[in-house]
C-alpha cells in the first residue's frame, strides 16, 4: 500500500468498520408493553414478555387511559402478592409512561388499581447487560399467588442484530472499500 490515497481509503473504511461494532453495544430498543393491545386488562403479559429478549438501555412504554390504570415497578414479593401498600419502587401514572432498563437485573410491573394485577396486569423481566438470543428464565415460584403462566412459543417480533451480523457486515464493508 505505497499509494497514499489508497492507504487513506483504507483508514477510512477501517474507522467505519470500528464504528459499526460500537453501535452495536449502544443499539437499544423500545417496547410498547402489550403491543397493539397495550398495558390494559384482558393481555397475558407474561405470553407478551417472553416474546423479546430485554437488555440495559432497552425503554418499556406503558400506554393506558390515564383514569383506569398505573404502572407501579415493584419488588418480587409485591408483584407475587398484588399487596402495593410496600415494595413500590416507582410510580408512573403518565397514561405515556417510559420506563428505562437502567441495569442489568430483574423488574417487576403491577397495574396497582384494585383487582387488575390478580386479574393479570403484571409480569416480570430480565434485563440482561448485553445483547443476547437466549430466551430469559422465567420468573421463580413460591406459595404465593402465581402469575399467569409463560408461554415460550411465541416468536421474536423484534429482532437485534447477532454478532455474527455485524461481523458479516463489517466484513463486506471492508471488501467494499478494498474494491473502492
């Protein structure tokens, strides 16, 4: 590579490459829980959750008519008993609400209006601190009330680029600017 301009193609296409690996580890997604039917009565969100694999930095969107829901993020225990006179770490009542995955740990939401978390509005996650296909464990039993049941057949609607991607891409990237 005597040439300096080809040796000046070279560096750019290699910045790019570089680039390209780190917004995979800044990538995040947004998750309107319950979809199309939002955070309402009447949706298993515990079928809903296990459809997508969650990571730090992902933002859960709660959309609700302002005077007939909430959405409390709890501890275990409370999701477990519905109970949300303790163990209420945040209260959002937007009827918009964004929550950001901030770590890597376990989350917990009720819907805190009488009758609507037994009746199903909570469920669990997992969010785990780098982008990942494995499916999140379901969340632990105990005597308490279960939650709805988990069902893992339901598709990955939205689905992150592997590393493999990546790697795929960057390398066709390269031989692009090899060639250019």
């Amino acid at each position: 590579m005597e040439d300096p301009k080809l040796r000046g193609h070279f560096s750019f296409c290699m910045i790019l490459a570089v680039l390209g690996l780190l917004v995979n580890g800044a990538a995040s997604e947004v998750y309107t829980v319950g979809d199309s039917d939002e955070w309402n009565t009447g949706v298993d969100y515990g079928v809903w959750s296990q459809k997508y694999n969650f990571s730090v930095g992902d933002v859960l969107v709660f959309k609700y008519i302002k005077s007939q829901h909430d959405t409390y993020e709890v501890t275990e225990s409370t999701f477990r008993s519905c109970d949300t006179s303790t163990g209420v770490l945040a209260k959002h009542t937007s009827g918009d609400d964004q929550v950001t995955l901030a770590e890597a740990k376990k989350y917990w939401f009720v819907c805190s209006v009488p009758g609507h978390c037994l009746g199903g509005m909570r469920f669990g996650i997992i969010a785990k601190g780098s982008n990942t296909t494995e499916s999140p464990a379901p969340a632990p039993r105990s005597e308490s009330p279960a939650p709805p049941q988990i069902n893992n057949s339901g598709a990955q609607a939205l689905r992150r680029l592997s590393t493999w991607d990546y790697l795929i891409l960057v390398g066709g990237s390269i031989q692009l600017c090899l060639v250019w």
